[in-house]
C-alpha cells in the first residue's frame, strides 16, 4: 500500500467518519470541531511519518555508503553535544549550584 492508499483507507475507517461528522455537526470553530479536526490530523500525521522514515531508511539503505551513514550520525551527535553544552552553560548562568554541594 502506498501512502495515498493508505491515508484513503483511514480516511474510510468509523473513527474518522465519525470525527468528521462531529466537525459538520458543531462546526469547525467550535471547541468540540477543533478537538475532532485535531485528532484526524494526527491519524493522518503518524501515516505520513511512517511512509517518510520508511523512505529515509529505505535511501539510506540503497544510496548511502557506510561511511556516509557514520558522517550522518556523528553530525547528529554533534549538534546534541553542542545543544547540550549551551543548555548547560544557560544553566550555569542561574547559578542554580549543584546536588553535590548542597546543604541537604
């Protein structure tokens, strides 16, 4: 099944349909319709991702070498490390202290 396939057959399903008729019913604007909007939106969302990680799998697999695939993670790694070491810095400027040196 390909993603069009697959959001039509979700978008054919009870629970769908039945959010569907809430939105007709209440409306879009109202609070009732939002709530029923936003819950198709994430059937159809989790859809979507799992056919674009499967596409990113399936282009790492067949195009990326593994040294390619390594630069990838360690850039990834990288990056976490860099956010890492700015959120603590940012931490330290709160002058928070630490558990270690504590007085409990």
């Amino acid at each position: 099944m390909n993603i069009q396939e697959a959001i039509n057959a979700e978008i054919n399903t009870d629970y769908i349909k039945g959010r569907r008729s809430i939105i007709k019913n209440f409306g879009l604007q109202s609070e009732e319709g939002t709530k029923a909007a936003e819950e198709i939106f994430q059937k159809l969302s989790k859809i979507n991702t799992k056919y674009i990680k499967a596409g990113i799998i399936e282009y790492m697999q067949t195009e990326m070498t593994q040294e390619d695939i390594n630069n990838r993670i360690n850039a990834v790694e990288e990056k976490n490390q860099n956010y890492n070491d700015v959120l603590l810095k940012e931490l330290d400027k709160l002058n928070l202290g630490t558990f270690n040196n504590s007085s409990f």
